[in-house]
C-alpha cells in the first residue's frame, strides 16, 4: 500500500469529541476533520463501533480516516455506548438503543458548522451491519453507505446460524465480545473515574451466548436488524464490498438484487478486512473508490459510480490447496446488470457409480460422516494467520458421499450460487448435511470452491422447524455460498455430502445416517473471462499506526486423536502480540485460545473451551482481563460456563461467574 501524506487539505485531529445523547449518555468520539472546515462545511463519514477506538481498531483507523480528512471530509469514528471510552453499558448486538445512538449522532453531525449537512456511514463487519441497519431507518441527513463484510440477514448469514445448523462462531464470537467490551476506558481520556466505568461495565457484562442460543429459530429477535425483511427501506445509496475468504460472501450480491436505491457491489479474493489492507492480493484502492461514491453521493461531483456495472468480482484461478496465500491470480469480471443475463444455469446429476454426470440415473448411497468430519474448513473469519485458509479437502472428503464428474473438456467460469437439489431420507427425527462444492485437481488434491448446510428439521422454514419424518425419503433445495472461479480444462468437479461439519457446525443430537437417492446441482455458468474487464487503482493509505512492538503476533492450529479415548481436539491459539502507541503511550494486547473437542462416533462429547486475554495501560498503571467460557451438551440440552476475571496492576479487581442451562429445540 502506497502511503500518502500529502493531501489537498490539512487534517486536524480530535482524540475524544464528546457527543451527548438525549438520554443524557455520553459518547467518545474520534474526529478528524479537514482546517477550516468551519468556514467551509464538508460532508461527514460515520464509523459507529464497539471495538475500541483507541487501539483496537487504530491500525486501519490510522490509515483510512486521515486520508478521507484529507480529502475534505470530516471523519467521525464514535465507540458505542458501553465500550471504548463511552459511558453506558451496551446489553446486545444491533440493538434498538444502538441504532437510535447512530441515527442521533447522524443528525448531530449534520447540524454542526463544519458539516454540510450530508452523512454517510461506513463500516466493517459490525459497521457494515448497523450501516444497513441505519439506512433502513432513513435519517434525512444520510445520503450514502459502504457496507464491506456484512449481512442482510442476521439468522440465516451471520455467525449464528447456517442453514439452521448452529455455527461453531457463534460461541466463538460470544467469547470475543465478552473480552472486548470487559476492557476498561483509556484514563488519560475519562480521568479518575475510569475505574468505576470498568466496575461498572464488568458488573453488567451480559453472557451473549445465552441470548443467542435462546433464539434457535427465525424469530422476531432475528427479524430486527435483518434489512432482507424490507429492503425497499433503504433510501441511502448503497455501495457493497466484500471477499471469498470472508464467511460473509452473499451480502454483494442479494443488495445488488434487491435494494431499490442506488447500489453497486464489488466482490475480492479478501479475507475479514478492508479491501485496501486485505488478502490474498490484489488489494484494490479501497479509498479512491470509495472516495468516488462519497463525492457523488454527498458532494454532487458526477464521478460516474452510477454508471459503473452492478457487480464487479475478483474470477479465481484454480490452485493448490494452502492454509494461506499471499496473493490469488485472476482477473476482474464485471457484470453491468445483475442478476445477469450472462450467466447461465447448468445441471449435473448425482448419478450412479459416485457420479456427477450430465444425466440422471438410478443410485442409492448411504451416508454416516465421522463426527469429526470438517477439518479442513479453515476459520469462518479469517483474520490474516498463516493457517486460516481452507486446507487440501481429501481428508473430509473421505468421510463424505462423493460425486465427481468427468474431466472438463472446456475451463468453466462458476459466478454465483449454486444450487442443490437431493432427495434423501435420514433415519433420526433430527440431522443436519454440508454439501461442498470441490475442484479436483491432476495433482490429486482436493480444493474447496464453496460450500453450503442445511438442518434437516428446517428443511421447510426456519421459523417453524419440524422433526424429520424418519426413514421416509423427502426433497430438500437449498443455495451455496456465492463464488467467482474458474476451473480450467481436465480438472474435475467433486460434490461432497457429509452428516456432519465440526468444528464450523455444532452436532445434531444423534448420530444420523442418510440415504440418497437422487440429486442435481445447478452451477452458474459464464462466458469465459478474456482478462480484466474493469480495473482499481493501486491501494493507498495515510501514514500507519506508530507503535513499538513490545509481543509479537503468531498463530497455531492444530488436531490430534487421543489414543486411549478416541477424543479428537482441534486447538487454535491466536496471539495478536502486543504493542505500546508512539504518540500516547497506551499498551495493548490480547491472546486467544480454543479447544475443540469431538469423539467421531458420538455428538454428546462435543464441548469447547476458549480463553482471551487482554492487557492494556501504561507503566506505572495496568489493567488485564482474563475471560474463559465453554459449551457442551447432551440430547437434550445446551450447558454454558463463562467467567471474567479484572487485575489492576495483576491485583484482582472483579471476578464474575456465568452458568446456563438452555433447552434445545430443533438444533
């Protein structure tokens, strides 16, 4: 990334702007903004987030919002009630309360001097979920939003629920939450009552996993902040972005579909990060283009992003399976329309002889997948580790019903959903299937293209699942994930059918046996791509974040079988290091560490454990935080630990415990 630090205007910084809600709540803001904008008002840019302004999101703070000040925009970057440097206590995600939060403090900005009174909203991930959310609402000020990493559905999409399968994240982000938002203001900003705020933070932490599991249908709870419930809501223009390495990979293409407004969407090789800081490579200049859409959506430049195709993606190129990639070859693809008439839908069947065939014939294949049968999935987000990625697929394909067609006589180009068709009977009330979608390669290896699952019980609604009608054969059809891939020429297609998926998906009750009996999956098929049909600038940021590296980051995962009981364990520990800030002096750093457990023959011995440490403060005045929960259940039910510890100066400050026994129901 080329980093820039001349610009047009000179930026003035503000390290903690207060912004008063009507309830009296006090929020802290970060501001940067362009000299004079007093004099001559400019639009603002809102990034509304729990994750702690002051170190946990300064890396890309540092290099994105500077550089937008600089092109003559004020920057607002607010820590939502409850975390950070606010005062408050945040009781969910989404919340209504968190919502009415961003919409007062869009009209604030607007009504300030150096603010022409236009706002858009950005984010990532948590910012890209309350940017549609907040569109939804219409505040009249917003004109504009850049969504990156996000989701229009909270059930179906998010790091809950999959297909209705409960997602191993669910538990794991619960326990990131409970770590984050457990961590103490920056006294240098609140002063002396910095520790009463984190007493009373600590004293109010909700257990985010009790709720989430207290909803295991498509409820109510799910419905609010899902925008898919009424996209014509949305009123603000709308630009779109994300990666095939991130888990949220449909969100590009479902507003592009559906949204009325203005929308365009732009779809990269990226993992869980902004597109100017992401890989694999080619990073793309995230904040050229999107400079594009603030100029036209809230200066009135003509820029042209109206006219810019629907949907632009990165096409993949085949290659080996590796845990982790630096760079992906390619090429961008646009589509002007979309859906596009350019894509076109082609059937194979699963067909006799473990066949993916071009028709149909009779089989009957029956399938039990070990319990541990999804190793080589690689993390829901990938956050960048060398380890992250989806590794070769054979070892999980040797626990699946396979399907393999013959060798490509042409390369394919795969853009867009497939889509399964089976017929199936299972011999349990409940189970649940994953379905890949593989490239099988002349090396002999195994390469995921995408994937998808369905809890049988949900085969008709996720709202009002049913028990399956055992031994009776039924149809199910469902979507997976959204993909741009080209599969040259005397390579094969494989689908892989599999019981179960750990440790992505928490197991069904029993262990299930399936039969198959008929299938198809309908790929979507386009024209092959000659090379780059549109381009990006090369990525550039401001001056990046100035800090000593005092622990430096690293990442494991491994998986072993105990010998003696059969349990196998998968391990991950993620230490994002530690490092103390050049211009403030504060230190943070944080660890994690999961444990995985599983027996291949019986899903009530699954159970996980998770650890997160966080540090933080300067010599003289530390704080550190230790939060370990876990998850295990039987047939019938759900049973949750957590706990929080709080040390200052590594004396015991707080200690909390969590316990929770929830009933399952169709999970």
């Amino acid at each position: 990334m080329k980093t820039i630090t001349d610009f047009p205007n000179r930026v003035v910084e503000h390290a903690d702007m207060s912004i008063v809600m009507s309830d009296g709540c006090r929020l802290s803001a970060r501001v940067w903004m362009p000299e004079g904008a007093c004099e001559n008002p400019v639009p603002v840019i809102l990034e509304h987030l729990p994750y702690r302004k002051r170190d946990g999101t300064a890396a890309r703070d540092e290099t994105t919002h500077p550089w937008f000040a600089g092109h003559g925009y004020v920057c607002i970057r607010t820590d939502m009630r409850g975390n950070g440097d606010s005062d408050g206590l945040m009781a969910d995600e989404y919340t209504a309360q968190e919502l009415q939060d961003a919409v007062e403090v869009i009209n604030w900005a607007a009504k300030q001097p150096w603010c022409n009174g236009n706002v858009g909203v950005m984010g990532i991930s948590w910012g890209g979920f309350n940017g549609l959310q907040v569109a939804a609402l219409t505040p009249k000020p917003l004109k504009a939003v850049i969504t990156i990493c996000s989701t229009t559905d909270r059930y179906a999409d998010d790091i809950h629920y999959k297909g209705g399968c409960l997602l191993g994240e669910n538990f794991g982000w619960s326990t990131s939450m409970l770590s984050y938002s457990s961590c103490p203001p920056d006294p240098a900003l609140v002063g002396d009552r910095w520790l009463e705020m984190w007493l009373h933070r600590l004293e109010n932490q909700p257990l985010h996993l009790s709720t989430w599991l207290r909803h295991q249908h498509r409820d109510d709870y799910w419905k609010h902040g899902s925008v898919c419930e009424d996209y014509t809501a949305i009123k603000a223009a709308v630009l779109s972005i994300g990666g095939w390495h991130d888990g949220y990979r449909n969100t590009i293409a479902h507003l592009v579909e559906n949204i009325s407004a203005p929308v365009k969407g732009i779809a990269g090789p990226w993992i869980h990060k902004y597109p100017h800081l992401a890989s694999p490579a080619p990073a793309i200049g995230f904040l050229q283009e999107a400079k594009r859409w603030w100029d036209h959506w809230l200066k009135g430049i003509d820029t042209g992003v109206d006219k810019d195709p629907d949907y632009r993606a990165y096409l993949m190129d085949s290659i080996a399976p590796k845990r982790w990639l630096d760079a992906r070859p390619g090429r961008w693809i646009a589509e002007q329309n979309w859906p596009s008439p350019s894509i076109t839908s082609q059937r194979l069947y699963l067909a006799q002889g473990a066949a993916l065939a071009k028709g149909r014939s009779g089989f009957l294949v029956q399938v039990s997948s070990p319990h541990d049968c999804g190793f080589g999935a690689g993390e829901y987000f990938a956050s960048g580790f060398d380890g992250e990625l989806p590794g070769n697929q054979s070892r999980d394909d040797a626990g699946s019903a396979c399907f393999d067609s013959d060798e490509l006589d042409a390369a394919m180009d795969i853009v867009g959903a497939p889509r399964i068709h089976l017929r199936l009977s299972c011999d349990k009330p409940q189970g649940q299937i994953s379905v890949r979608l593989c490239d099988l390669r002349p090396d002999g290896s195994s390469a995921l293209i995408t994937l998808g699952h369905l809890n049988l019980t949900h085969r008709d609604s996720h709202e009002h699942p049913s028990a399956v009608p055992v031994g009776e054969m039924f149809d199910i059809m469902f979507d997976l994930d959204q993909i741009a891939c080209r599969i040259p020429q005397g390579h094969r297609l494989r689908i892989a059918v599999s019981t179960t998926y750990w440790p992505m998906l928490w197991p069904s009750p029993e262990t299930a046996s399936i039969m198959i009996e008929a299938g198809s999956v309908d790929l979507p098929k386009r024209a092959l791509a000659t090379g780059d049909e549109v381009t990006f600038e090369a990525p550039e940021g401001a001056a990046a974040w100035r800090t000593e590296e005092l622990r430096a980051p690293s990442y494991n995962h491994s998986s072993t079988r105990d010998a003696d009981t059969g349990v196998v364990t998968t391990r991950i520990v993620a230490d994002h290091g530690e490092n103390r800030d050049l211009e403030h002096g504060l230190i943070s750093g944080s660890e994690m560490k999961e444990l995985w457990n599983i027996h291949p023959d019986d899903p009530t011995l699954a159970s996980v454990s998770a650890q997160w440490e966080q540090t933080g403060g300067r010599d003289g005045q530390m704080w550190r935080t230790h939060i370990s929960t876990g998850m295990r259940a039987d047939k019938t039910d759900f049973f949750l630990t957590a706990r929080i510890e709080a040390y200052e100066n590594e004396v015991l400050v707080f200690e909390r415990d969590f316990k929770d026994k929830i009933p399952r129901d169709f999970v």
